[in-house]
C-alpha cells in the first residue's frame, strides 16, 4: 500500500495525448483508450482493468490512494512509471477531457498532442500551421495531411527539434544545419508515421522571423487534438498563410500558375478581414495580384513594398543559381564552409539527394559525383 498523500493530492491521469476510442474501427474491440505518456516512448492501447482505473482518475482526480484496493495501486505506481499517472495535487499534463478522434488518423492527431505537450513543457511558444485545423476553420476541403506542421520561437527550434528526437524522429539531412537561410527543419519518423516540419518563418513574409512570429502567435486560438489545447493562427491569419503556401516558388518550376494564384484567392476570400491581416504580416508583395482582386486597386499602397523572405532565390531556374542567391545572406565565412558542403556534402545529406533523384548509389562518395554531375547539368541545360 502506497504512503498516505499529503492532503489535496492523489493519483492524477496524465498525457501528452488521449483520446477515446471506443468502437473504433481502426483499433481491436477491446481498445479503450490511446493514450501517449509524457516519458519518451509510443502511442499506447489501454484496454480492460488498466483503462477502467485510468478513465476513473479521469472523471475524479486527484484521487486517493487509500480509495484503491493494493493490487489497482500496483497498477497505478506502473502507470506512474510509464508516465500515465502522477501522484500530486495537479499536474500540467492532465487529462480532465476525454473524448474521440477529431481527425480521420488518431495517430495523426496524437503527433500534435505530443509535440504541444513537449513544447509546453519546455515553454516553448509554438503554432501549428496548415494541415487539418484549415478545414476545421472552413479554409480548404481537404481534411488530411501527411505531416505535421508548427512554428515555433524561431530563437528555440533546435531546442524544441532536440527535445522531439528522443520521441521517435530524427533530424533529416540538411545541408543548411548551423545557418537560417532555410525555413524549416524537418524530423522523419522511426517509428510514428508522420513527419515533422518545425518552422522559424513562413516563406513569403516581409517581416523579420520574431516579429511575424509574434504577430501570428499574438492572436492565435485554441484547437482540440487528443485531449490537449494546440494554437491554430486565427482564420484570416490561416487563410494569409495558407495562401502563400499555395503561391510559394519551386526551383526550375518557372512562373506563378493561375491554378496557384487561384487557390490563393480562395483561401484569401474565405476569411474575413485576412487583405487587413496580410497588410500587417507584410504578406501584401508576395501576394499583391492575389489580394487586389479582394481589396480592389490601389488599395494595398505601400503596403505592397518589401522583399518577400526566401522568395527570390526560389524563383531561380536551377539549384546552383538559387543556392548562390540564398548563400548571400550569409557572411563570407559561412558562405565558404556552404560551399564546400554543398560540393562534397556529408554522408548523409549525399545519400538523401541520390534517393530524392531517383538513384540508388552504392556509396556517399559515388552519391556525392552523381550530385555533382546533376548540378552540373542541371546548370548548363538552364544556361542554354
């Protein structure tokens, strides 16, 4: 029998994740709960006696220990060590709510729990962008994503990068690592399914990384996934961002569609006030012809001035040509050590770039000539 508890405290369920999923067609008949510990590890299945005890601190915690008989103690202090339970008055982590699936995927929805309880947890701020919460906010039709994509304090990504690792990703190969030319960092799963995309600017803003950052943070609102509040930017910021996205250039693909300018607009016209909140995020230059169709001519001014983050070197006609333009925002010394990086990159960074282009290489130093002869035509077919 666990020692008395202090008055006030008792056993607490607790998560970075959890949601019921009973009679779910994606689980076993006996599947209760899914759930995903606050120590490191996977998503897990409560089912029978264990999810009955765990359902019960959900509806009346803290409870006390003296209320359980030893062998439902036994399983609490497992729970505890695994990281379900917690013996206190109240915990950061708790679970008071539990409910099913918002999304298609539960283990979808669990990887935004998970890294909305990690990030919390450090006081990292972060803003889950794109994917699902635009159709909860009526801004696409499509409901799923295949990653998972968030914003953080551009001064503490690596920090929350680091702290997601140990939970089942790891940090792709980059080439740009140690420098912020690039906007995101993205971490490939071991074993969750899902990628992660952590963001220290969205493409396309005029406005410094802290100060966009701040400003969509600043009114951001609460969405419900696997029993945890995540922040979602405010619709008419969604629909700004959102919009981007869509107009946002891809090395070598050449001008702006219609199709992409279309889709901008529809994501522009679909929340209201979002010319106001473009003008203010210093969106207006990238989406200028986007948003004049909404605001009418004239209107944007001088809002329309200013260069666009990582926009102009994206529109360049091959990789050589756009990976010089970004380097420049560099001092010479870090733009020495890119280069070099870039002309005889790392094991790593050289066997992903065989795979992105289709080969299979049987060694980095055969994968890094086969880069070089890509970049290397790739710039003289562009020249021609």
């Amino acid at each position: 029998m666990p020692s008395p508890a202090p008055p006030g405290h008792g056993w607490i369920p607790i998560a970075y994740g959890a949601l019921d999923i009973r009679g779910s067609a994606d689980f076993s008949g006996d599947a209760t709960v899914l759930v995903v510990p606050t120590h490191p590890g996977e998503a897990i299945c409560l089912v029978g006696e264990g999810a009955a005890l765990w359902l019960r601190l959900v509806a009346d915690a803290p409870a006390a220990p003296e209320g359980f008989t030893p062998d439902e103690n036994e399983i609490l202090a497992h729970f505890r060590d695994v990281g379900l339970v917690a013996r206190a008055a109240s915990h950061p982590a708790q679970v008071a709510d539990l409910r099913p699936p918002t999304l298609s995927s539960a283990l979808h929805e669990m990887v935004y729990a998970l890294v909305a309880g990690v990030a919390a947890s450090r006081g990292i701020p972060c803003v889950f962008i794109k994917g699902p919460a635009l159709r909860v906010q009526g801004l696409r039709e499509r409901e799923h994503s295949g990653d998972v994509d968030l914003w953080c304090d551009p001064a503490r990504i690596d920090e929350l990068v680091e702290a997601l690792i140990p939970w089942g990703w790891h940090r792709a190969p980059d080439p740009w690592v140690g420098t912020t030319i690039h906007h995101t960092v993205t971490l490939v799963p071991d074993r969750w399914g899902c990628e992660i995309d952590v963001h220290r600017r969205l493409p396309g803003l005029a406005l410094g990384d802290e100060r966009a950052f701040a400003l969509v943070h600043r009114d951001a609102v609460p969405m419900r996934f696997g029993a945890v509040d995540v922040l979602v930017p405010a619709p008419a910021t969604h629909a700004v961002l959102a919009a981007l996205h869509a107009v946002r250039p891809l090395i070598g693909a050449g001008p702006r569609t219609a199709q992409a300018s279309a889709s901008a607009r529809a994501f522009l016209s679909r929340a209201e006030g979002s010319v106001t909140r473009a003008r203010e995020l210093g969106a207006a230059p990238a989406l200028r012809d986007e948003l004049e169709t909404l605001a009418g001519p004239g209107v944007l001014g001088a809002d329309a001035t200013g260069t666009p983050h990582d926009w102009v070197w994206r529109q360049q006609p091959d990789h050589v040509r756009a990976y010089w333009m970004a380097m420049r925002a560099v001092s010479w010394p870090v733009r020495a050590r890119l280069i070099v990086r870039f002309l005889w990159p790392p094991d790593d960074v050289a066997l992903a770039s065989a795979r992105h282009a289709g080969h299979s290489p049987t060694t980095p130093r055969r994968a890094r000539w086969m880069r070089l002869r890509r970049g290397l035509g790739d710039w003289l077919r562009k020249r021609r």
